[in-house]
C-alpha cells in the first residue's frame, strides 16, 4: 500500500497558492509540487487532495493511505459532506476518483508529520506565474 502526503498553501487569501503531493515509496518517494494560481488556503487543501489522487490514478496505483494536516479536508471525506457551497464541488469530485481505488483511506496527521508536502506547497507558490 502507498502511503501519499498531501498538503494545500497559500499566501494570503486568497493568494497565489500551491499543492504538494510526496508518495512514500522506500527511498526519495516521489515529490510533487503543484502551482494552483490564486485561491484560498482551504481550496488548495481540497485542490491538494485531488491533485494526489490523479497521480496516483495515473500511475495505476490501486491500494493507497492517504495522509493530510487539514482537518477541514479529513473530516469532509470522513463525512462525505461538506457545508459550504464553495468546496461542495470539490468534495463530489475527491469522492469519485476515491471511489476508483480498490483501497482508500485518509487520515489526518499533525503538521510535523507533513512537512515533506507542506515543502513542495510553499515551493509550487513561488513558482505560480506572475
């Protein structure tokens, strides 16, 4: 089973924000950072999930823990509900790709357990354009 952090950053909010996906695959893992243009934190917390679940699609990986420091995000999958109207959409799209895995689980993790994806958030800000 993969294990994937992901984590969602912006500076301001909304602001020029990023997603970081770090796959544990024995060695380095594989790093993703992601450039999102501008949003708000919490939207790059949800844009962050689903940019971990595409790759992992992409790469035909079928069994795989997820792992996140939002608890917004955990709790919104758990739930399979969200209140706001601004991240309904995302949830519904997170929930079907989820539901292509033969295993899926995400758990929340403090942020010191994070800090892989949280590094290629902040990268993939900087590298936002303009």
């Amino acid at each position: 089973m993969k294990e994937v952090y992901f984590d969602g950053a912006s500076a301001g909010n909304p602001g020029p924000s990023g997603a970081g996906v770090y796959i544990k695959s024995g060695g380095e893992g594989e790093r993703f950072s992601i450039p999102l243009g501008s949003m708000s934190n919490h939207e790059a917390e949800y844009h962050a999930l689903l940019e971990a679940l595409r790759i992992c699609l992409a790469k035909g990986y079928k069994a795989v823990s997820f792992r996140t420091d939002s608890e917004l995000v955990n709790r919104a999958v758990e739930k399979e509900y969200v209140h706001s109207p601004l991240y309904a959409p995302l949830l519904r799209e997170a929930l079907a790709l989820a539901a292509s895995f033969d295993l899926f689980f995400l758990k929340w993790i403090p942020s010191k357990e994070n800090r892989v994806a949280d590094e290629l958030a902040k990268a993939a800000i900087r590298r936002n354009e303009g």
